[in-house]
C-alpha cells in the first residue's frame, strides 16, 4: 500500500465487529477542540474540503459531522475500521457500497443511492482489498 498504510484484514474484520456498538475517539487536543465521537457504523463516506472533513451519516439526527482534521489523517485511522480511500477526497465506509449493482469504472454506488468518485490511480488498489476481504472476486 501507499504511504506504508498496513493492510490488516483480521484487525479490520475485529475492528468492524467492535465498531457496531461503540463510536471511536477522535482526540480534537491538537486543534484546540473537545474531542469528538465518530458514530462509525453511522458514517457512510467522509468528504473533504481543504484541510477539513465532513463525515456524511447514515439514519442519524444529523446529516453531517464536521472533522477538523485531514483526509490523510483521517485514513490513517479509519483504514482498520472498514474505510477505504477511494478519491482525494473521499474516505467510504465498506458496510455501505452497493456490491450488487457496482461496475466500479470510475464511482461506487452506496446502498443510500450517493454515487462517490474512485480515482483511476486508487481503483486496482480498492479492488483488490474488497477481493481480500471476500467481498468481490480477485482482479489482477
């Protein structure tokens, strides 16, 4: 992987499991803030927007979280949680990607309907860890 981001499928698979009933702990110490609970099982995409981020939430009284953190920050903690970088600015949330209907050329349908980019130069990448986690046949 890019960047030495470790793929860890077992960690990944725990990690999912544990993320359905707890939020995750984003320390906000570093930019003078509160820290702030991610609803991981919530989060269908996060999008960015210069050196901030949106987290876009699934059947929750809100509709967005913000995130005063970077994109890159955030997919160094989100990887093992089921999140995959897709686009420079999208992080998606695996639980959500529409595999029945999914061509992957250059987007991902979410089972919510949203359509999110997938970079030409991120796709045999994403491809190939959605096939490591048994979710679509091995591409080469």
């Amino acid at each position: 992987m890019k960047r030495g981001l470790e793929f860890n499928k077992k960690k990944i698979l725990r990690n999912l499991i544990c993320s359905r009933n707890e939020d995750f702990l984003l320390s906000g110490v570093k930019y003078g803030l509160p820290d702030i609970k991610l609803p991981l099982f919530n989060i269908k995409y996060i999008q960015s927007e210069k050196n901030f981020c949106y987290a876009i939430l699934y059947n929750s009284d809100q509709s967005n979280l913000f995130l005063p953190v970077s994109i890159g920050e955030l997919e160094k903690i989100l990887i093992n949680y089921g999140f995959l970088r897709t686009h420079k600015s999208y992080i998606v949330n695996a639980s959500f990607i529409d595999y029945k209907s999914a061509d992957f050329n250059d987007s991902i349908k979410l089972i919510s309907d949203d359509i999110i980019p997938l970079a030409k130069r991120r796709k045999t990448v994403f491809l190939n860890i959605l096939s490591d986690l048994g979710l679509l046949s091995p591409v080469y």
